[in-house]
C-alpha cells in the first residue's frame, strides 16, 4: 500500500514542549509516516523542545490560541479538509477541542481516541465545572486510553461508561535512547552517582533527595553523588537547600538537558521521588538503558507495571530518612538487577493499538 493510500492519521497535543504526553505524540507520528501513513501533529502553539524531533515528513498544523473562536473553527475546518481515519488526542484541552467536533458533528465516520496520562480529578480539582464538563463530553470519545491502571482508576470515578478506557502502554524507543546514550558526561566515577530527572515542580520532592544525602553525610557515609536534571519553578528554592547543607560538591543542578540519557546510563541509580506520576517516562526509559531505579512506594502506576522486575526498589513516600537507607541498600548490590521491559512498550506496538481501535468491534 501507498503512502497516499493509506488513510491520514491526526495527532493532537497542545504544545511540543518537553514532557511526557509530548514525547508520546512525537513517537507515535514518527513512527506512522514510517509506517506510510500520512500523519500530521496539531498543537495550539509553534515550537516547543520537541518540535525538532518531528520526521520532515509529518505535516505541523497550529491551531492558535486555545479557548479561542477562531482556533476552533481551524481546528473543525482542518478536520473536515484532512478527513482522517482516526484523531488520536492528548490531554485536556486537546481532548475537549477533539470532542466538540464530535458534539456537533455525531455522524462523522472519524474514529476520535482521546488519551489521559495523569490523573484528570487531580488537574481539575481547582475546576469542578470544567471537570464534569469534561466527564460528560468524554463519553463522545469512540476509546478513551489511559497510560496505566492507576490512571485508568482515577478516570473511572467520573466516568459512567467504563468500558469505553483502554491502558496502552506509552512507547520507549529503545533504538533512539542506546544510540542518544552514547553522548559522553562527565561524572566523577568514584562515586556512588543517583540521578533524578524531570520538571522541578512541588509534586516532584526533589528536596527528599537533597535531605537524604545530607543525612548520609552526617552518619559519616562519602561518597554519594545526586545529579539533577531538569529545571522548573522551585529550583532556586532546592539550590538554596542545597547551599544550607554545604552540598555544593555533592550536588550538581544540570539545569534542562536535550540528552538525559548520557546522565542516566553512567548513573548507578535513577530516584523518582515523585508524589504521583501519570506513568513516569524517565523510570522507564532508565530501565530500557540498564540503569536500576528507586522509586517512592506513593509511585503507584509505575510500582504496578515494575512488579516483575527486580531493579525497582521503593522507600516510604516522604522519609528522606528510608530514602538515605534505600541508597545505601541500593550502593551495596552495586545498583540492583535491572530486566527486560515488555514487549507492548515497543513504539510499533503501541502505534498498532491505537490504530487497532479503528478495526475493532466493540467501537461504542
């Protein structure tokens, strides 16, 4: 079959900044085009950290502002030129600009797949209207996908129609990461290195990380090193912690990095101290490249999909205490065993869920 031949697939995401949900879109339309299909990414806004990973053969469409008029009648006007197959949104704002075109227009042969992939009661809890609104206009969705049961669960809670959410794992380029890995960096291989990777935001409590090697200093245990990378709002607050502990040698802030991977496959260890993560990309990602992780037990949807594999030690959520401890057991066994991910986080595979929806029978 043909490029021209196969039916056009949408993928739309608000932006292409860095995250999670980003990565997904990104992924899933590279893998597309090669797959001949004619793909095409909608956001609301341009550029974004991710935009340069796009393939030159996915077409960019900007809708503009959202909340906007005149973004939603681009966006209805490109879905009704384009003529996809299947619309495969993500978060939100994209899933409720996805939905409405459904609202308005019932009979459209489209099949339109929205994607959750953190907890929709907790983003929305501030906007209960927007909530409900969102729960109701979620039954329009031909399959709502969540990324894991943890999200999956907490969707249920306002949704009637629960047979309409399906868990699809999200992609790791296993190929991309092996190769982007190779990059050097420099880490002082003396040293016990821990890693911690993601925005630098409240929910992720970096600070524990910071606290627990502050706690080994002080029982005399040397030779730890936390690399952090990422930026966000609460970094000049974890530097200024970091300073009050005279850590500055046993701390480096690496600031947001395009590469990750060279930090995390030198590391001994990857800490996720996250209050909650939707499905935690970076543990993942971490395992792929053979690299152990340490995880906070609150970390349900990770915890649930790690149960088989021996490289994911937990420590109470919150104790920088256990968490100092869980690094010393973790120094001990040299990092811990690291296995194999399943076959269903392989980029084809997921592709292939999502568009084995359009062929499935139980559609409704």
């Amino acid at each position: 079959m043909t490029f021209r031949e196969k039916k056009p697939v949408v993928l739309f995401v608000p932006s292409l900044k860095f995250g999670g949900a980003e990565r997904v879109a990104i992924l899933l339309a590279n893998q597309a085009v090669q797959e001949n299909r004619s793909t095409s990414v909608c956001t609301f806004v341009a550029g974004g950290e991710f935009s340069c990973k796009l393939d030159d053969r996915v077409k960019k469409v900007i809708i503009g502002r959202k909340q906007s008029p005149l973004s939603i009648l681009k966006w209805f006007f490109y879905i009704f030129r384009s003529k996809p197959s299947i619309i495969i949104s993500i978060l939100n704002d994209a899933n409720v600009y996805s939905l409405l075109y459904r609202l308005l227009f019932p009979f459209t042969k489209h099949v339109f797949v929205i994607s959750e992939h953190s907890p929709l009661t907790r983003n929305l809890e501030r906007k209960p209207f927007r909530l409900a609104f969102s729960a109701w206009l979620y039954l329009k969705a031909d399959r709502i996908v969540t990324v894991s049961t943890f999200v999956k669960s907490d969707l249920s809670r306002v949704l009637k129609r629960r047979k309409k959410i399906q868990v699809i794992n999200n992609p790791i380029d296993h190929k991309e990461l092996a190769w982007r890995a190779k990059e050097s960096c420099f880490f002082n291989f003396d040293k016990f290195n821990v890693v911690i990777v993601g925005r630098l935001v409240p929910v992720k409590r970096v600070e524990d990380l910071i606290k627990a090697v502050a706690l080994l200093r002080a029982e005399g245990c040397s030779g730890y090193s936390a690399h952090i990378i990422g930026d966000g709002p609460v970094r000049t607050e974890l530097e200024l912690l970091v300073a009050n502990y005279g850590l500055s040698e046993d701390i480096v802030f690496h600031g947001f990095q395009s590469n990750p991977y060279r930090f995390v496959a030198r590391a001994n260890l990857l800490v996720c101290s996250s209050e909650w993560e939707g499905f935690g990309y970076a543990i993942f990602e971490s395992i792929s490249l053979g690299t152990p992780v340490l995880l906070s037990d609150a970390l349900s949807a990770p915890v649930e999909l790690l149960k088989e594999n021996r490289g994911a030690l937990t420590y109470k959520a919150g104790s920088p205490r256990d968490l100092a401890c869980k690094l010393k057991v973790a120094r001990a066994a040299e990092g811990g065993h690291v296995g194999l991910l399943p076959k269903s986080f392989l980029i084809e595979e997921v592709l292939a869920s999502y568009l084995g929806i359009r062929e499935s029978n139980d559609i409704g």
